[in-house]
C-alpha cells in the first residue's frame, strides 16, 4: 500500500487533475485497516493532504465493532505493527492505551452495511476486503465480488485476504495487479498507474 498502491493512486489523480480519493474497507471491525489507509495517506500527500477531497468508509455488520472502531483507542498488540514514528504523530498513549489523533480519526466515517443487501457507495478507487468472505459459501463470494467490481471505478483497486481467491465472474473481470499480495485491479491492465 505504502510503496505502490497508495503512490500510483496519488500519480494517477495528480496527472489527470483530480483531488478526489474514495476508500472503502468493508468488514473493518474495529477500524485498524480504514484508519491505516487514512494514516498513509495523511504521510504520503504531505502538504497536499489538504487540497484533497478523502472519502474513507469503514463498515461492518457488527455494531458494536463499530462503536469501537469509532472510539479509536487500541492496546499495544493491536498497534505492534505501526511503524514508530507514525506511532508518535498519531497516537497519543494513555492508561496503556493508543489514542487516534482526531486528525485521522475525524476522516474515517463508519457505517453498519450488511454485505449483503447494500454498497457504501460507487466509484471508489480501492475497496478492501480481508478475512471476510472465508465465512461465506462459494456461491456468497461470488455474489460478494461482483458486488465490489461494481463499487469500484475503472481501474480502481480491490485488495483481498492472503488465503482468499477470486471466484466466479469476477475473477475475469479484474486483472491482478500485486498477485502476492492479492490486489487485483478493475478493468486496467495489471501496474500501470
Ligand atoms: C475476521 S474480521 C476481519 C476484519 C478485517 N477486515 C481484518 O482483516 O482484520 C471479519 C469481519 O467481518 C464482519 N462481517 C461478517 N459478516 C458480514 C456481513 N454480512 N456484512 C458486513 N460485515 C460482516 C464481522 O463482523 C467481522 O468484523
């Protein structure tokens, strides 16, 4: 995401003239991977943070999660993996706990949306789904990637789970973009910005 999806995305909006980003991490729990996005985002654009137009959704099914995931504070395991000095800029600890700054925390809108029955949206430029569709039937799964390439705008990136595999229509329809990683574009060919 850091050295290559994230980079190209902000390439790919500069060079046509757009200042528009839409996020959707869908089956967030309590928000770790939205909040992230944001996180990298905020660091990669900088100074350009604030001409931008950042749509980032968290949803999940579960709302207690959600509240959670609103409140944004985390034990040390959960932020283990942060690098430290984002660790320093965004988080503040107290009683043991990490605390989302309210820069990054105000950026993330979180919504309860049964996979199922509703999108957060159209035209986003990445949707991430990990660790969610294992629990589903093939047949749920196809369901559930159709759903995503419909969300997505052309070209735009769906990252899934390490164990998962694209099934059913959808797995002609995206093209893979890092296949180890197992991030897949909608209609453009593989790496191009
Ligand atoms: C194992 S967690 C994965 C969390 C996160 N994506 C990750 O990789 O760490 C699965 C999440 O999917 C949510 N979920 C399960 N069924 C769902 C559905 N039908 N619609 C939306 N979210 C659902 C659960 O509530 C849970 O928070």
């Amino acid at each position: 995401m850091e050295e290559a999806i994230l980079p190209l995305l902000i390439y790919d909006k500069v060079s046509r003239g757009e200042a528009s980003i839409r996020v959707w991490s869908a089956g967030c729990s309590s928000g770790e991977e939205p909040y992230s996005i944001c996180i990298l985002l905020r660091e990669l654009l900088g100074e350009e943070f604030e001409n931008f137009s950042l749509t980032i959704v968290g949803s999940d099914i579960d709302e207690e999660i959600l509240e959670s995931a609103r409140e944004a504070i985390y034990l040390p395991r959960q932020v283990v993996n942060v690098p430290r000095p984002y660790l320093e800029r965004h988080f503040t600890l107290q009683d043991g706990r990490y605390h989302l700054g309210e820069e990054i925390r105000s950026m993330v809108k979180f919504r309860n949306i049964d996979l199922f029955t509703r999108t957060a949206g159209s035209h986003f430029d990445l949707v991430l789904c990990r660790n969610v569709v294992i629990y589903f039937t093939r047949e749920m799964q196809e369901r559930l990637y159709m759903r995503f390439h419909s969300s997505l705008r052309e070209g735009g990136y769906f990252v899934m789970g390490n164990t998962e595999t694209l099934v059913g229509e959808a797995s002609s329809l995206f093209r893979p973009a890092f296949v180890r990683e197992r991030i897949y574009r909608k209609g453009a060919d593989g790496n191009a910005p």
